[in-house]
C-alpha cells in the first residue's frame, strides 16, 4: 500500500522529500513553498490552526 503525504496547505505529495518540511507536534509536516514553511514558522500554531494567511509567493 502506497503511503500519501499531503502539505499543511492541502496539496498532495507524490515525494515529500522534494519539499520543505519541520517537526510539528512530534510528526513531519510538509510545505507547498518554502514561503510556506516561513509562514508556519512565524507561528505554528497559529498556521496549522489557519489563522495566519497562506503565502502566496512561490520562493
């Protein structure tokens, strides 16, 4: 069985390890972007909860 990874943002990964990723309440998370990833580190918490707006520059 194939595993699938998603982004944080929703897209889904067919290799995760092309794609930023950090640690997230001891499980890998992955990124879009890498302004995504900087998104997520100004405030985790508040990101994953969908509070602060996604990115939408594609650095």
């Amino acid at each position: 069985m194939e595993v699938e990874f998603r982004t944080v943002c929703g897209g889904k990964l067919k290799d995760p390890q092309n794609y930023p990723s950090a640690m997230y309440e001891g499980q890998q998370v992955y990124f879009c972007t890498r302004a995504c990833l900087r998104a997520f580190e100004s405030d985790p918490e508040q990101f994953m909860a969908g509070e602060i707006e996604h990115p939408l520059d594609e650095e």
